[in-house]
C-alpha cells in the first residue's frame, strides 16, 4: 500500500492530497462494548499513519459544518469537514485489517464486503461538538448496504483511553489498552486532548457506552434501524480529528 495521489473533490473543490503509507496489521483485537453493536480496535492506525493523516487533510483545508439544530429538527453540528470519494482509499483501510476482523458478522444475510469510499475526516476545536443523533443506513445499489459506521480517531490522549460501557459497571474489565503516544497537532504542539467522547444511549437515554478517542484507535458501530443514539461531547482542550467512513454488507 505506498503512496498515491489522488484528486479529492470537497464542495467542488478539486485538490491532490498525498496520502500516507499504512501497513496490513496483525494480532488485532476487537473489544465488544454492547455486543457486535459497537466495538473498539486498538491501533489500528498507528501514531505515525494517524498523524500523516492529519498532515494531510490539514493540507487540503477543512470547510466548516454547521446545523440548524434540535428546533428545527436536526441534531446541533459544529465540526470541520472534509469529503473525499476515493475508492482506492477506502479499500487499502479495508485490507489493513478490517477484512479479516468482520469476516464472520452477517447483517440479514449479507456479509461485510468493504468500506463506502466516501470518505469524511472531521475537525473538532475547542468548544466544538456534535449533538445526539442516529446515523442512517445507505444503499449503495447492486444488493450494496452500509451496517456499521467506522471512527478512526487520529488524535486522542493515552490516559483517557479506557472506554466505559453498561458491562464495566456490571464489573466486566476492559479489554481496551493503548501504548504512550505523542498527541502534538498541527494547529497546537502543546495541546493535549481533553473532552470529545463518542457517548452511546439505549432507550430512556441510558448511558450504553462512553469512548474518550484514543489516538489511531477504531470504532465501529451499527446503524440504520439498530443504530443506537449517540453524540459526540464538547472538546475542552486540543483537537480532535477523526477519519469516518461506513462498512458495505451484500
């Protein structure tokens, strides 16, 4: 998987971003926080391959994304965004060790094939967050569906890695454990990231799951129908970045 060029198109917008070289991974473990509804996977980006990914988006600019809010029936938004559709992007993440993670989760069916090659990274600043919501299946055509929406988060601090679910209060340990890491920024070398939990509610808005985002680490978790709500909390302290893309079933 070296190096490639390619074009991104960003609210039409055409720029050459340089992605990074990232490697197929062994001895990856999957942490199950409700299930196979939502789960972690540590390191699954490096710091190296989380930072240049950065570099690179950071490259091409962010464009903000805002909403109009609850009131007018849409969660609240406030992040930067950027969307590049690149099939060749998506399937080298895909390979790097995804394939044979979800080689055996059937959807009705269907089995996990790759990744939806839209691809979004997101900025969160201070005081930056998004509000509770449910992320809605796609169909992509040809017996094609997406199931699982996939986090990669490129930023994130080590002693606030330990995800908390319903089954931790139930005395279950966690199985989540991450190595020290440098957090610096492009925007800010000295920030370390503070806030920006993925929280998870199941009915009557009780707390399912609460992730801190851990540097190169994946979540992945259901939606459409079963998508439970969630929302990502208000970064308190540094930048949070985070790669988004959904896994195709068919």
């Amino acid at each position: 998987m070296g190096d490639r060029r390619k074009t991104a198109n960003d609210s039409n917008r055409k720029t050459k971003i340089e992605w990074p070289t990232f490697k197929l991974k062994s001895n990856l473990q999957i942490t199950r926080l409700k299930d196979d509804d939502l789960i972690t996977i540590q390191n699954y980006f490096t710091s190296a391959e989380s930072k240049a990914f950065i570099k690179a988006a950071e490259s091409v600019g962010f464009a903000h994304q805002g909403s109009l809010g609850p009131a007018k029936g849409e969660a609240y938004r406030d992040n930067d965004r950027i969307s590049v559709n690149d099939p060749i992007l998506a399937e080298a993440i895909w390979q790097s060790g995804l394939q044979q993670l979800l080689s055996d989760f059937r959807i009705q069916g269907k089995v996990a094939i790759g990744l939806n090659p839209n691809i979004r990274f997101y900025r969160y600043c201070v005081g930056q967050h998004f509000g509770q919501h449910i992320d809605e299946s796609v169909y992509l055509g040809e017996g094609r569906r997406t199931y699982y929406t996939l986090l990669i988060y490129l930023s994130g601090t080590p002693d606030r890695n330990k995800a908390k679910s319903k089954n931790d209060e139930n005395g279950a340990p966690s199985k989540t454990k991450a190595k020290p890491k440098n957090n610096d920024s492009p925007q800010d070398s000295s920030a370390v990231l503070a806030g920006g939990e993925t929280v998870f509610y199941g009915p009557r808005n009780v707390l399912v799951a609460e992730v801190p985002p851990s540097e190169g680490m994946a979540l992945l978790h259901i939606h459409g129908s079963k998508c439970m709500l969630h929302e990502a909390r208000t970064v308190t302290k540094g930048v949070k970045y985070v790669l988004r893309s959904d896994v195709v079933f068919c």
